[in-house]
C-alpha cells in the first residue's frame, strides 16, 4: 500500500474521533497477522478498512483539495513571472545589446543560492521555527486560507500536522514552485530568440579579461561542453561580444560581427535547462524522498497510535483473583459437568448469534485455538445451521451471550449439535468491555437450563 498525505490525514480523523472498541482492532490484527512486524503497512490497511466511516467529504480530501488549488495558483503565477523576468531581461531595441550576465544571474548563479538556502533548510527541517523555510514563498500558501469560504477555514483550522512533516511540506512544494519559475524563463529565452534577432554582449565593471571569462564559462559548461561543444562561447566570440559603454555608439567591430553575437542564446538556454531546471528537479526529487521519509515517521508518532498497535497486536487477556475462581466453584457443584479450565485447541469452536471475527478476538483472548470457526444461530438460516450441524465432529467448544438466556432455538440447535459430535462445551461469555468474563447470576442460568436437557455430551465452562 503507497503511503501518502491522504492516508496520513485520514488516520489522524480516525485516530481524533476513534469509537471502535478494543476487540474490533484486535480482530483487524488477526486477520492481518502478516504485516504484525510491519507497523506501517498495518496502520494502512488498518485505515484502508475503516476510512468509509469517516464523514463525507474527508478531512483528507478537504486539505488535498485546498493544497492541490493553492499550488496550482502559486504555479501559475510563479510561471507568468519567469515568463516575464525573462522577457524583461532579453528585451532588446536595437540601439545596445542585451547583457548576458544579467540572465545568467537569474538561471544561475539565483538558483544556486536558492539550493544552497534550500539544502541548509533540509538540515534544519527538524526544528520547528526554522527561519529558512518560513520565509520560503510556499510557507505563505496558508495565509490564502483566510480568503477561502468559511466552512473549509474550520475544518482545515482543526488539523495538526507534525512540525517536521509541514516543514517537508513547505520545502517540496518550493521546489515545485522554483522549477515552473525557471521554466518560464526557459520559455521567454526560447521565444525571444524565435521571434526577434537579439543581439548579446557582456559587460561589467570588474577587470575581467576575455580569457579568464572563457575559463569561467568553460567551467560553468562542463556539464554539456562534451556533448555540445557549440554552446559554449569561444574565446573569439567572448572577445567580439564584449561591450563597452562609451558615450551612445557601439564598438565598429562589435557591429561587423552582429550576425555571431546572437550565438550567445545556445549557452544560456543550456545554462538555464541545467542549472535551473534539471539541479532544481533533483532537489525536488531529494525533498520529495525526505517527506516520504518524515510522513513515515509521523504515521507513526500521531496521538493514539501506539495504543492502536497496541490493540492490534496483543491479546484481550484478563486477570482475576483466586479467591473469586474458588467461589465460583462453589456455586456451579449443581451441575454435574463442568470445567474451569479451557484446554489449548478444538475441533470446532463455535458462537451463538457470535460473528467468526469476535469469535478469534475471543479465541486470543482466552488462548484457544481452532482450524474451524462458526457463527450459528442468530442472522443463519435453518440450512445453514444444519451444514454446520452435519460438518461437526469431535470436540465443540460453543460460546454463548452469558447475559442472553437459552432460548429454545438454542436448544433446538444444541440437541442435533448432540448427534454428531462427542463432547460440546458451553462457554458463556460477558462483554468485551468485561473481558469476556461472565457474571455468576448468569452462569446461574445456563447451568440450570443444562440441568434440564441432562446429556452426558455437555459440559460448563465456569
């Protein structure tokens, strides 16, 4: 099963508003006792089976519908904006050339700083008020919750992320954000160059020789300088492209080889595909892989899971006093035929008007076991009743409602159960919030009504 925010979420309102009771999750453990040592993949499926009980819509779909929207918003708007940085940032007129260490700023050396804050915020993720991913642009989606109708305010005001998870959160979706900025620059500089004849040049006030520049941006290609040798500017193209700004004209030579200056837009659109993109969607990749990794790991310190685990994994087991066992041997020597003791297995265990799941619940809890287990009587019909009936043999332990006295159905049922098997052991059962312990005025009843069909095949479990 794919862990996600959805299923993390879900069980956090299951958890919040948890009415199933002990035995049912110790039911749900039996029947998956395949993932017992698999915490998470139980926790799954334990919120798989019982999600439908949430109230519609869920809290989950609630949260991922907001998340989904917000982002979709910011993606937009953060894409418009590159869209137009860039456009800014190429705009051309003809009368000087476009600087391009203005645009490798932007889908260089911007990024790398971005991924160097990013990297140290995924260091700092654990602490609670971290300075770095609070003032990410992500962080501010929440502060568009107040604009949202008023019934979605409440029900998101409610949920309680663990800090570590929403600061995961935060820096994943920056990324998202991050990358769809750069792909609008990507875009600008691709429909810049298709639509217009720029003409690109460099310039700057630092006393940078065309050589040592060529060193620079050499070093910058290495990625793709193999690959593709023509986007990386040559040193005769450096040196044409340089752009001094004296007075209002520009250099004669730099006007001869106008046609060579447009050869620039190769190297940045590999600068930007590399830098800002393909860096960018590997720290996405690696923000994605830690919030998998702290959703894991909050699963697992949400309130009341442990005691979830808990109930899954270990019997219903209860405790009684000596003192209370003697007396109840005292008052059931009426009847003839009796235990105090279960033995370890049957052939058959059996439950009146009890489903098979209770009935394992039961079994676990008193330490018996059985390769055949049945739920006779109640919501059965008189068929069904009678395959069960003609499919028994040996040894019966037949559990019943301590607190429900036998009706004749039962006796009806317990008589042709007679036939066909050579021992049937009535055990009368209390609650489970009694732990299956059942009370002496109603162990009192059955022993007498025992009394009454005088078979030497029945026993009574005291």
């Amino acid at each position: 099963m794919h862990i996600n925010l959805k299923s993390y979420l879900d069980l956090y309102a299951l958890l919040k508003n948890n009415r199933i009771v002990r035995e049912k999750n110790r039911a749900f453990g039996l029947t998956h006792v395949m993932v017992k040592n698999k915490p998470l993949e139980q926790l799954l499926a334990w919120v798989d089976e019982h999600k439908p009980k949430l109230k519609k819509p869920r809290l989950s779909e609630i949260f991922s519908s907001y998340l989904y929207s917000v982002t979709i918003i910011l993606c937009i708007i953060a894409f418009i904006v590159g869209f137009l940085s860039g456009i800014a940032l190429l705009s051309y007129s003809g009368h000087e050339p476009v600087n391009v260490i203005y645009f490798m700023a932007m889908v260089v050396f911007f990024p790398l700083f971005t991924m160097m804050l990013t990297f140290i915020s995924m260091i700092k993720a654990n602490s609670t008020q971290s300075l770095l991913v609070h003032i990410s642009p992500a962080f501010w989606m929440e502060r568009i919750i107040r604009f949202l109708p008023n019934k979605m305010q409440k029900n998101l005001k409610e949920v309680r992320i663990n800090p570590l998870l929403a600061n995961w959160l935060v820096i994943k979706r920056s990324q998202i954000i991050a990358l769809v900025f750069s792909m609008g620059l990507l875009f600008a500089l691709l429909g810049m160059i298709a639509t217009k004849d720029i003409a690109f040049a460099w310039s700057t006030t630092l006393h940078v020789t065309p050589e040592s520049f060529h060193r620079f941006l050499n070093t910058l290609a290495f990625p793709w300088r193999e690959w593709f040798p023509s986007a990386v500017p040559s040193v005769e193209l450096i040196e044409q492209s340089q752009y001094f700004r004296l007075g209002e004209k520009l250099d004669t030579q730099m006007i001869q080889n106008a046609f060579k200056l447009g050869e620039w837009w190769k190297f940045l659109a590999f600068a930007t595909l590399f830098y800002a993109i393909i860096l960018r969607f590997m720290m996405y990749l690696s923000a994605l892989f830690c919030f998998k990794q702290a959703l894991k790991r909050s699963f697992l310190t949400l309130d009341g899971v442990n005691k979830l685990l808990r109930e899954m994994n270990e019997p219903v087991i209860s405790t009684h006093s000596d003192a209370k066992e003697e007396s109840f041997m005292q008052e059931y020597a009426v009847y003839g035929q009796t235990i105090h003791t279960l033995d370890a297995s049957y052939d058959i265990i059996q439950g009146w008007s009890i489903p098979k799941k209770q009935l394992e619940v039961m079994g676990d809890s008193m330490q018996v076991i059985s390769p055949r287990l049945f739920e006779v009587g109640g919501g059965n019909t008189l068929e069904e009743d009678r395959e069960i009936i003609h499919g028994s043999h040996g040894e019966v332990l037949l559990y019943v409602k301590a607190w429900e006295p036998p009706t004749m159905d039962f006796v009806d049922f317990l008589e042709a159960l007679l036939k066909q098997v050579d021992k049937v052991i009535i055990c009368p059962a209390g609650t489970p919030q009694e732990h299956y312990r059942a009370e002496a005025k109603a162990i009192e009843v059955w022993a007498r009504k025992l009394m009454t069909i005088d078979n030497d095949k029945i026993w009574l479990k005291q």
